[in-house]
C-alpha cells in the first residue's frame, strides 16, 4: 500500500518535470509557426563584448516608447508594450497598455524604468544563442559592421499573443549564421 | 545510544566475559537492555558520494555529446534531445523505488541525478528558444519540481540543491522583500527531513550535511530578506539565528563528539562568539543604524508584516529556547545563548548612549569566558577551559590594542596572557595526574 503510494506520487512528480520544459517547447514553437513576424533593429550591447560564450548579447535600439501619461508606474510592474510597422517595415513600440490589448500585436513585459516622457522596457529578448565555435568568426564580423558605421542588424521576431520569440539575428542583410559560414 | 558505541560495546563484551571482568548474566542483561543494532539501511557514505559523482559525470557526458553537433540538429529535435537526460533519471529512479527500495545510496544518487537532470533540461531548451535569462525564475521553478524528491525518495543530497537554490533564488529577490521573505515557508518544507535525518542516525554524515547547509542558508537568506525596515536590527536578528542553532546543536544528544559531526553546536558556537566581540568594539555600536541594508525603496505593508513576523518568531525562539535551557539547569549553554537578550536590551540602550551596550558586551565576554574556565576545571574538561582561555585572551588583547598605551605594556600583556595559557593547562594537567 506504502509503495503504491510512493511509487503513485514520484509518478506524478515525473509528470510535472516532463510538463514544465514540455510547455515551454510548445508556447514557443506554437509563437513560431503561427506568431506574425516582426523585424525589430537591435544594437550591439557593447561591440566588443557582445559575444559572451555562447550568445550574442541584444539590445533593441528602441527600447523605450513614449509615455505622456502621468499615472504613476513602479518599476517591475508589468505592462503590454502595443507596436506598430515604421514605413521602413521595422516594428517600434507605440504605447503601453495596463491591461491586456484586445486586438494588434503587442508584447507582454515589464517596465524597467521611466525618464522624461520616456518608458523604457524591460524587453523578454536580450540574447541569441550560437553554436561555441562560430561566436568568434561572428563577433569579427559584427564588429566590421559597427566599425564602418553599418549598424543595419536586426532581428526576426515572431509575436502571438503577447508572446515574443527570436527566430533569426541578420547583420548586413545575411543571418548570421550564414555570414559565419563563408567567412 | 549511539549505534558505533552499542556496536563497540557488543564487540568488547565476550573479552569481558572471558576475563571475569563481568559475568555472563551481567553481559545478556546489557544485551537485553540496550536490544540488538539496527540497521535500517544503512548507507555506505563512499557509495553514495561516487554514485552521485558517477552519475553526475554520465548526465554531463550525454549533454556534451549531444550539444557538440547541436547546430546540426533542427530546432525542434534539439528541445527534445534535451529531455533525454531527465527522462533517464526518471526511470533510474523509478528503477529503484520498484526493485531497490532499500538502498539508501542508490535512492540518493539518482535522485541527485533526476534533480540535476531537471535544472539541465529548462536550461538547454531556454537556450535553445533564446528564452530571456530571468534567473531567479529558472531557479524557483527548478527548485519545486525537485523538492517532491526530498521526501519520495528519503535523499538528502537533493534536500541541500534545493536549500541553496532557494537561498540563491532569496538572494536575487533581496531588493523587493515581499518575494525574498517568502524563503522562510520554502526553507520549513524541509525541515522534516532534517528532524528524519537527525533521528535516522545523529552522527552520520547525512544529518551533518543537512544541517550544515540549512545553518549557513538560513543566515544567507536572513541577510537577504529580515529586518529590511528596522534599521540596525541585525544586533539582535543575527545573534539570535546563531542562538537558535546553538541551542538546537546542543539539543537532546549530550554524548562527546566532534566538532563535525555536531556541526550547529560548532557555527551557532563560532558566530556568537564573533558577533559578542565584534559587539565590544565602539565603532559598531556607533554606526549601528549605516550598517543597515534596508532600501529606500517603497515597500508594500505586506512585505513588511511577514519580515516582522518571520523576525519576531526567530528572535522569540531563541529566547524561549535560553529559558528551556536554564530551566534544564544547562547553565553553561543557556549563558552562551544569553547574547540575544542582552543584544535587545543594547539595542534600546544604544539610542541613549554608545558606551552602556559597549560596558554590557566587555562584561558579558569576560564573563562568558570565565565561566567557561572556571567550569573547564570543575568538569576536567580540557577543551571547556582552553576555549575559555582564548575567549578571554583575544577580549583582552583587543582592549589593549583599542586603548593608547605603550608598545612594552602591550607586549607584556601578551606575555602574560601566553603565561596564564600554560599555567592554567599546566594546573589542570597536574590535578588530572592526582585524580589518578
């Protein structure tokens, strides 16, 4: 009886384990094939320190939107980040929402800080994994692109509702990933 | 009474017996009275720290061999490669729970394995989705999945990945209390293993482990998440966390043991007497309140009840811990675990003047150690009266150094103080010799 207790209780505990990174895979890969894709500029955190082992560090080049609204927001709190598509095709916040927009893409996150009319976010994205051995062919290259003033990198991202997933970096118009390649 | 003792014991009584030292009825009236060794799967230390080590290595190998062509593999391939490890683990532990439910080092290696296994498995798919690295989160999450382990598979070792994950979890949570508080609830879902632990075998490595790590967690996290609104506090939040130990370390087994093996005695021991002498320096008592990590920033009057609370229960404890041991007539304990009560009462003395809590300290400190000399010789206890000695000789030192006096009385200070060492050593040795 003691035993079929236990063995029950480690089963559902088992249960739990494969469920976790299980619904992980799934939130993500579901934002994958059915998410809108969005293009977002990023910036290299530091050019000469993006590249931290195994991921290249992102930043959003506009990582803030503009907040003329003088309710108070704590830091941390969090908050739907709403975008709109430049003329240019690059996705830039456009507003924030305290609750959960009822129709447009938008991005569920938190408010890092606000400055000005500014509030800046704490964007979900902030790195880009690569295989060990392509991280320094890949760093050289970004580093050309930022030395010659090309900072045209940019990131696919797939948004559905409200989740965001990164599904490619591209520096100069390639994925990096190829770029490393014929270097 | 201690198995190693029983099992000695047993192991001596047939000599006796031969040697007419006692009879044979005597030897069968101990037998029936102290009753036969158990051993209730009792565990090979060795065993299980290689297993553990094994398994370890076999789990990061499998990894390894995987990430090497990882670019290779398609996305989806990847996240479920990364399960792998911990479906493994899974089924090595449901392997033993099934047809080795007795083992005690094969139910603890390969739940330290599962629990590794789990920690590895959201790691490599966070990695593989660029999942925002939000660490603290990575860690509750793994910490709850684990924690069922502790208790399903009676192992101690996931009990210790779990302790210092939440401690570590408290640590990123320290400037928003409200969450970090929340460590306190987490750490006392394992505190029926530790008591289990305890009461499994009191000198095993087990319980040592466990209680080592809960000791040093628990003043992690209190650092983290007490006293943050109550500027100075920690006077009397510290001494009375290393009073709790203390007196939990000298609960209910009064047998001789190392150090190690009675690991609260030891840090409870060692933390009172460095706060009590940090407490007889002035400098302390004066910038009580810039010692404070509170935070200036707006704290929900939630956040701050359950620190109060937390705070108030752990400072009451102690305290009510001192009185159960000078009721037990433990005097010797008990005024070691006084430096909470008297850190109170400098606490509100200190907002009149430095020098009274300073005079309370000095006091307590050369009192402390006199009592413990003094008791070292009437207990012939060696190691009671050489504590007490260098209590007293470092409070004395340290006074000498605080005050403008001259190099040479300073100097023979040390000598006398060196002197009163080996007279005092010297004495107890000759009165040991005459008891002979």
């Amino acid at each position: 009886m003691k035993i079929k207790l236990i063995i029950g209780l480690f089963l559902f505990v088992c249960l739990a384990q494969i469920i976790t990174p299980l619904s992980m895979i799934a939130n993500r890969e579901l934002v994958l094939k059915r998410g809108t894709q969005y293009k977002f500029k990023v910036a290299p955190v530091d050019p000469y320190d993006a590249f931290r082992g195994r991921y290249v560090a992102l930043r959003f080049e506009e990582d803030y939107c503009l907040y003329t609204n003088r309710d108070k927001l704590n830091s941390g709190q969090q908050v739907y980040a709403l975008i709109n598509v430049d003329e240019r095709g690059f996705a830039k916040f456009s507003g924030l929402a305290m609750n959960r927009p009822e129709k447009g893409p938008y991005i569920k996150t938190r408010l890092n800080y606000i400055s000005g009319d500014k509030a800046y976010l704490d964007i979900p994205i902030d790195r880009y994994y690569m295989e060990e051995g392509a991280a320094p062919r890949a760093e050289k290259i970004y580093q050309q692109h930022s030395r010659g003033g090309k900072e045209d990198a940019y990131a696919i991202i797939r948004i559905k509702d409200g989740l965001a997933v990164i599904e490619s970096l591209y520096v100069a118009g390639d994925k990096i990933e190829d770029l490393v390649k014929k270097e | 009474m201690n198995k190693v003792f029983l099992r000695w014991l047993y192991q001596e009584l047939p000599g006796l017996v031969e040697k007419d030292v006692l009879s044979q009825e005597a030897a069968d009236k101990i037998r029936q009275f102290y009753g036969e060794v158990k051993n209730p799967g009792r565990m090979n230390v060795g065993l299980v720290i290689f297993g553990t080590i094994g398994a370890f290595l076999i789990g990061l190998g499998i990894i390894l061999l995987f990430a090497h062509n990882w670019d290779q593999l398609p996305r989806l391939s990847r996240a479920v490669l990364s399960l792998s490890p911990l479906i493994i683990g899974q089924i090595l532990a449901l392997w033993v729970l099934l047809k080795k439910p007795q083992s005690g080092a094969l139910k603890e290696s390969t739940a330290t394995f599962l629990s590794l296994a789990v920690g590895a498995a959201i790691a490599l798919i966070s990695q593989t989705y660029n999942i925002h690295g939000d660490a603290a989160t990575f860690i509750l999450t793994w910490m709850l999945l684990i924690l069922p382990l502790v208790y399903i598979m009676q192992a101690s070792l996931p009990a210790v990945i779990y302790l210092i994950g939440i401690t570590a979890w408290a640590g990123s949570n320290w400037d928003s209390p409200a969450r970090a508080v929340i460590f306190w609830p987490l750490a006392a879902i394992i505190v029926p293993h530790l008591i289990w632990a305890l009461r499994q075998e009191i000198y095993a490595l087990r319980a040592a482990i466990v209680s080592l790590v809960m000791a040093v967690c628990v003043l992690f996290a209190a650092s983290f998440s007490l006293g943050r609104n109550w500027p100075g506090l920690w006077v009397v939040i510290f001494p009375s966390i290393f009073a709790v130990i203390y007196f939990t370390g000298n609960w209910k087994f009064n047998q001789i043991t190392t150090n190690w093996q009675k690991p609260l005695r030891f840090i409870g021991g060692m933390g009172l007497f460095v706060l009590v002498f940090q407490f007889t320096f002035k400098y302390c008592w004066q910038y009580l309140g810039s010692y404070s990590y509170g935070i200036n920033r707006d704290i929900s009057f939630i956040g701050l009840l359950a620190d109060y609370i937390i705070t108030l229960a752990i400072i009451a404890t102690a305290v009510l811990l001192f009185y159960d041991n000078l009721k037990r007539k433990n005097n010797l304990v008990a005024f070691f675990g006084a430096a909470p009560l008297l850190a109170i009462v400098a606490y509100f003395l200190n907002m009149q003047s430095t020098f009274l809590p300073l005079l309370i300290f000095n006091l307590y400190l050369f009192v402390l150690s006199l009592s413990r000399i003094v008791a070292g010789f009437r207990l012939n206890n060696q190691s009671l009266l050489n504590t007490g000695m260098l209590m007293l000789s470092v409070l004395i030192i340290a006074r000498f150094f605080d005050s403008d006096i001259s190099f040479i009385i300073k100097g023979l200070v040390f000598i006398i103080v060196g002197i009163g060492f080996l007279m005092a050593n010297l004495v107890y040795t000759r009165r040991l010799g005459g008891v002979k």
